[in-house]
C-alpha cells in the first residue's frame, strides 16, 4: 500500500490560477484530462464485462 496525501482547493481559486497563469491552466487541465479518460477507460471496460458486447448487424449497401 501506498501512502498519499490528499490537498483540497476551491473551485474559485483554481480558476482564478488557471486564469492568471496560462502554462499553470493547460498543465492542471492536461492532468485532469488524463484522469478523466482513464476512468472512463475502465468503467467501459466493466460495462463491456458486464453486458458483453453484441456487434450489430448493418443491412447490405447496394
């Protein structure tokens, strides 16, 4: 087990750093980012476990 440390800001101070510091803005913004797609990542992944995945069929062109 890993220890960690967890920091709580405010909402408004955050944006008013991301505000007055460009390169501060896109770096949290990148990170947060990364978060964001990584769970997104896994709960499609327990969903596809969950409900399996069915392809559908598309009707022939022509």
């Amino acid at each position: 087990m890993r220890r960690s440390t967890a920091v709580e800001f405010t909402a408004d101070g955050v944006r008013r750093l991301m505000e007055s510091d460009d390169a501060f803005g896109r770096q949290l913004t990148t990170r947060f980012m990364s978060v964001v797609v990584d769970r997104l990542h896994a709960a499609r992944g327990r969903l596809l476990d969950l409900y399996g995945y069915s392809p559908v069929a598309l009707p022939p062109t022509g």
